[in-house]
C-alpha cells in the first residue's frame, strides 16, 4: 500500500469542495504521526471554517421561533461541565494533581490505578526505554542494518521521528513527592564518591578520544574502500564492448574491492562498537558527577562535557559519510541486478528461439542456419517487434511508477540522512546548552554565595546587637538569681561536706589498713620465698659449689640466702624471723653445709676407720691394741653373725637400735658396743637412702631427716678414738640438722603469717 503524507492545504480544499456541493464527508487516512492530539486538532481546525461555511445556509433556512432562555441553569451547566473538564484535564496531564489528590483523600489511589490501565497510561509519563538490541543483520556496523545488494521493488514511506515536544511549564510544577526525595536520598546513600568518579572521568575522556579516533581512521578507510568498490562496480558495468577476458578480470578486481570493502566494514562496525561503549561510559561518569554535590566545584566536567561533544559530534560526522556511501552502493547495486536480470531475460529468449536449430546443417551460403528456418525466425522476430511495441507503453508507464517510486525512495533516504544531521547539530547544540547552563549554575551560585555572604554580615550585625541588650538582661536577673541559689547551696554544701568527710575519713582508714595488709602480704609472700630458696638448696641434689667444694657434698655459702631472708624481715614486721637468723651460725653462711647425700658418702669412711679403732680408748693406746682393734674389725662380720653365728653365742646378742628403740625399760638392758653402735646408725642412714634410691633429683624430707639425727645420737654415744674420728661428721651433720630446722621453722612462720593476713583481707 502506499501511504503519502497528509497535508493540510489539500485537506482543507478537499473538504471546502465537498461541504460546497451540501455533501457529508468522511475522510479515513494512514498517517504516522507520534501526536495524535495535535494531529486531530489540526484537522479539526482545518474542518471548522468549511463546515461552517456548510451549515450557514441551512441554519438560515431553517430558522425556529426563540425560546426563552435558561441562563442560569445553562450557566451552571457550562460551569459544571467546564470544572468537570479541567479536574479531568489536571488529573490526566499533571502527576503532581494526581498525588495531592492521593495525599488529600487516600482511597483515590485504587481508582487512579483503575483509570490507568483503562486509558493506557497517563499523558506525562514517558514511554519506558527499551534496552538496544543487539545487531543481527550482516553488517557489524549499527549504520548498516540491511544488505545494500539486497533489491525492493515496493518502495516504502520511512516515518520520520520528529523531536518531542518538552513541556518546561509542566516540569517546573511537578514538585518532587516523599517517595521522589527517599529516591534520591538512596541514590546519594550509595553514591559513588567524587574522587573516584573524577579519576574515571580522566581515565574515560582519554580511553573515549583514542578509541573515537581509530574508529574514525576506520571508517575513513571503509569510505575509501567503498569509493574503490563504487568506481570498480562502474567501470565493470561501463565495459560493455571489452573482451570477455577483460570483463572477467574487472568482475574480478570487483570482487576483490567487495572484500576488501568487507573486511574494512568489519574492522569499522567493532572499532565504532568500542568508542561507543567507551562514550557512553564517559556518559555515565559525567551523570554522576552531575548527580553529586560537588559537581559545580569540579574543573573536569565542562572538559568532559566537550570532549563528549566534540567526539560523538565527529564520530556522527564520519558515520553519515559512510552511510552517504552506502546508499549510494546501494542503488548501484540495485541497477546492477536490474541489468543482470534485463540480459538474463533476453538471454532466455534467445536460447528458446535456437533450441531446435541444427548447427550441423548449413545452407548454400554458408549459413547454419535453413531458409525455412531463417523464416521463421523472421516472422518470430516481427510477431516478437509487435508484442515489444506493445509492451513497451507497459513498461514506460511502469518505468514512470517506478521513477516515482525510486525518486521517493531516495527522498525517504535524504530525509533520513538530514534528521541524522539534524540530530546530531541538536546534540552538539545541546552539549553547548549544557556547558552554557553549567557556566550559569556557577555564576549563579557565585552570586547566591555573595548575596548570602552580605545576608549574613547583616544579620550577623542585628544579631549581635539584639543578643548584646538580651545579655545585659539576663546578667541582671541571673546575678539577682545566682545569689539566692549560692545561699542554698552553700548551706546544702556544708551539710553534705560535713558528710562526705566523715565518710572520706572512714574510706581512709580502710583504705590504709588494707594497704598495711597488702604490704604485709607482700613482705611474707618475699620471705616466704626467699626461704623456700634456702630450702631448696639444702635438700637440692645438686647445690649451689664452693671454692674448693665438691659439687655434690656442700651446699657452698649461703650468705646470699641468709641476706636475702634477712632483708624480707628487716621492715620490722617479724621480729620472730630474725631471731632464727640470729641461731645460724656465720660459719654455715660462710663456707655451707654438708647436704643429704654428702654426709651419708662420708659416713661410709668414718665407718670404716670408726670399726677399725673401736677397741681403742681414749687415752690412745699401744700399736698392739691398734693391730688388734684392726684384727677384730676385719673377723667380725655383720651379717654372718646376725644370721648363722647368733646361735653359737652363750650371751644374748645386742640387738640394731632404731628411733623408737628403748633400751631401759628393759630389765636386762645390753651393753652398747661400738660396733652395735656403728651397725646402727649405718642401718638408720642406710634405710632413708633406700626410700629415695629411684629419685635423681633428691629432695630431702622428714625420713631422711630423721635418719641423719638418729645416726648423730648414736654416734654421739661413741668413745674412745672412735668418738674422735665420728667428731667432725657429727658437728656437719649438727649444722646441717640446725640449718635445715631453722628453714622449716621459717617456712612455718611464713605460711602462718600468710595465712592470717589472708583471712584479714577477706
């Protein structure tokens, strides 16, 4: 079908010719137009004055008597009718009505809604934005949508978009709802912070200008692979009386241009792809900045703003010459197929016409072909001559229609390519809108800054001046006010401070007694320790070695044990400490004491030479009582005589002496010899060692205490030279025994104190 343009002039003669014949028309049309108000009040206005000028006759001929008039029930209705028309109006083109509407009386909203879906949405909403979708066709480029080889014989009208017309007016009352401020408190929530979209504007403006100028250089050299291709096309279309040979190799060379225009086609649609992506990138990062608050302040946002012009202004630029280009292909294209299909035709008929021809026969003169044949190849040619004469008024008409319908064609094509111009002039103009717009928000703001800076200084004057009198009032009833108040006070401060002090002074008695108990506490816990060093010492199987000592006989000095014991108690507080001090004797402190072990190896000699000299008294007798005391000492065996030779003895035999052993309750008691004496103490020092023999690391307790002290008594029990020999093990042993007693002591004390400075801190 073929749709013209409507226009009004015809519209207007049309329906004057036919309301001045007295006919009722009714015109029904197709026309694209994205106003269809605009559109029915233009032809309404069109209709109004013929069909005013109809109907004049008639109501002149027809006249009825007047009635009599209702002016205020006509009045009223014209009222009513006409608000009803404006309520209507306001609800369908303002969103702003229609939320104060909701706001005043909520239950409207339903009805809102209801009234939506019936009428298909409201005049002031915008049509929703379709994302793009992706190119299918075979070009890459977004220019090139369809094949430029591809022929049309119907030849369509192209609707041209018209620019939509903004209402400022409308705008300007739309104020801003509750949910349209939430939004944008959401929006500036998860802003993206100015730094960050300043760096992206950098980065974005120079990605966006290296990309745009390669998609530039391509596109230039897919224009001049397409000029190449358009000047082979004609050429190879022009040789019409060449060679086939030559016109192979120009078809050729025609071929080889066509991909080379490919490739270039290609290369060209990705390189525009990518500055396109890259420019609506810097788009964005220039909506958010503008979206922000600070964008005023921002040097790189009327840079960005030109840069995005000038770009996209260029990058159009290039693509309108491409699709300049293109078109023209195209209808090179299209008379190229019209030919190819023309020669194919005539090809045809020429080859039914030579079907039944014998090549093999030839004629007298040499002709393949007969005189019969070349008769009727004659009368096929005028019966052919008169069918062309008659088809040729066909096809002039034809060709006549077509014409129109190319010349409306390229029309359609022109016209496109001046609304692309267009467009792009009306983005560059609005890029300089921008700019300019931008240049006046800062002046603007410059001159609101200067204007509050002076709004300020005065009323900062006037304030100053009213808050000076105010001042001088309030100082005269808060110094009136503050003497009253100070008088309570003073006598509620006294009362309470009379209070507080005494409560002060109790805190401060227990504070001090609790920190006297801490420092007792501390003072015992360091005596406690420094006794429990000397302890350990002691009963160490390896102490503390002297100069000229065996390491694991002597404890060495202990003069640093002892000093330190002594400095814990020397506060004055344990008087009961240093009086156990006092009983050590300072050569224990000096030189030490011979330990557990130590004394029990020792003792292993002195029973030796003790045995060897028992018989001997104390007035030291001859070498033959020493030859004979050594005699006895070798014969007498221990353990052969307590348990094979005991029966052999008349006399009873002297029994081995422990702690508990108690000779004179006895009524017969045996006399203490010194070998009893010797076997005795050696059993007691032997018996201790025996309980710790699996410990490495000995540490003396009451058991082997005991032992030691039951050995020192029956060895002091000892005479004669045998008492000299045991004198010095005894007197170590004596001070071992002390040390060791005056440690435990220590300790004893240490813990008790301890302990009942514990419980008083509870």
């Amino acid at each position: 079908m073929l749709r013209t343009p409507f226009r009004l002039a015809k519209f207007r003669q049309l329906s004057a010719s036919m309301n001045g014949s007295g006919m009722l028309a009714r015109l029904v049309f197709e026309i694209d137009c994205h106003h269809p108000a605009a559109l029915r009040r233009d032809v309404y206005l069109a209709y109004l004055p013929s069909a005013a000028m109809s109907t004049r006759p008639e109501s002149q001929s027809t006249q009825l008597p007047p009635r009599k008039p209702r002016r205020l029930l006509r009045k009223f209705l014209l009222a009513l009718i006409g608000s009803s028309a404006v309520v209507a109006g306001l609800l369908y083109t303002s969103k702003y009505f229609r939320d104060l509407v909701v706001s005043e009386y909520p239950p409207s909203k339903p009805v809102f809604s209801r009234i939506e879906s019936l009428i298909g949405g409201w005049y002031d909403e915008q049509p929703t934005k379709t994302p793009p979708k992706p190119i299918t066709g075979d070009s890459v480029l977004p220019f090139l949508t369809e094949k430029p080889d591809a022929p049309t014989d119907d030849v369509r009208e192209t609707p041209i978009a018209e620019p939509a017309e903004e209402s400022h007016v409308e705008q300007l009352k739309n104020v801003p709802t509750v949910d349209d401020f939430v939004q944008m408190t959401h929006e500036r929530a998860h802003a993206v912070p100015a730094e960050r979209i300043t760096t992206d504007i950098a980065k974005g403006i120079s990605d966006a200008t290296s990309s745009v100028q390669a998609a530039i250089m391509s596109l230039e050299s897919l224009s001049s692979a397409t000029r190449n291709h358009i000047e082979g096309l004609r050429e190879a279309m022009r040789a019409g009386d060449d060679s086939s040979r030559s016109k192979e190799k120009k078809w050729e060379h025609v071929s080889r241009l066509a991909a080379l225009k490919d490739k270039a086609e290609t290369r060209a649609g990705e390189a525009v792809q990518e500055a396109t992506q890259y420019l609506d990138a810097l788009r964005e990062s220039l909506h958010q900045l503008e979206q922000s608050e600070s964008f005023l302040d921002s040097d790189l946002f009327p840079q960005g703003i030109r840069s995005l012009g000038k770009l996209r202004y260029d990058l159009d630029g290039s693509i309108l010459e491409v699709r300049k280009l293109q078109n023209e292909l195209s209808m090179l294209m299209r008379y190229r197929d019209l030919a190819s299909k023309t020669h194919e035709t005539l090809l045809k008929d020429l080859t039914s016409i030579h079907e039944n021809t014998d090549l093999d026969r030839a004629s007298k003169d040499g002709s393949s072909l007969s005189i019969g044949e070349l008769n009727s190849l004659i009368v096929v040619a005028h019966n052919q001559i008169g069918k062309l004469k008659a088809i040729l008024a066909e096809v002039e008409e034809k060709e006549k229609v077509r014409l129109i319908s190319a010349l409306e064609s390229q029309r359609r094509v022109d016209e496109q390519l001046i609304a692309d111009y267009l467009k792009r002039e009306l983005e560059q103009e609005r890029n300089e809108f921008r700019l300019q717009r931008f240049n006046w928000e800062l002046e603007l703001r410059e001159a609101i800054e200067q204007e509050l800076r002076k709004t300020r200084a005065q009323y900062s004057d006037h304030l100053s001046k009213m808050l000076r009198l105010k001042q001088d009032e309030m100082e005269h009833q808060f110094t009136f006010r503050l003497r009253e108040a100070l008088a309570q006070e003073k006598v509620a401060f006294t009362a309470a401070l009379s209070g507080w002090t005494k409560r002060m002074e109790a805190i401060e008695d227990v504070v001090d007694g609790r920190a006297e108990l801490d420092r007792i506490a501390k003072e015992t816990q360091a005596l406690w320790i420094a006794c429990e060093a000397l302890a350990c010492n002691l009963s160490s199987s390896v102490p503390t070695v002297g100069t000229g000592l065996s390491g694991s006989a002597t404890t060495g000095p202990l003069s640093d044990y002892v000093e330190a014991i002594r400095e814990a108690a020397s506060t004055g507080s344990h008087p009961f400490a240093l009086a156990i001090l006092e009983q050590i004797p300072q050569e224990v402190s000096k030189q030490g004491v011979w330990i557990e072990r130590g004394l029990k190896e020792r003792f292993e000699k002195v029973y030796r030479v003790c045995r060897r000299v028992a018989l001997v008294d104390e007035t030291s007798g001859s070498l033959y009582t020493y030859m004979l005391s050594w005699l006895q000492s070798a014969l007498t065996l221990d353990v052969f005589t307590n348990k094979y030779l005991r029966t052999w003895f008349k006399s009873p035999s002297i029994p081995q002496l422990t702690g508990e052993s108690e000779l004179a309750d006895k009524p017969n008691p045996p006399e203490l010899d010194t070998f009893s004496l010797l076997r005795s103490a050696k059993a007691a020092l032997t018996t201790a060692k025996e309980q710790n023999i699996n410990d490495d690391e000995q540490i003396g307790g009451d058991d082997s205490d005991d032992g030691i002290e039951l050995a020192v008594r029956l060895l002091g029990q000892l005479r004669g030279q045998a008492r000299v020999v045991a004198s010095d093990w005894l007197d170590d042993a004596r001070r071992y025994l002390e040390t060791k007693q005056a440690v435990h002591a220590l300790l004893a004390y240490a813990a008790a104190r301890g302990m009942s400075t514990y419980e008083k801190r509870l």
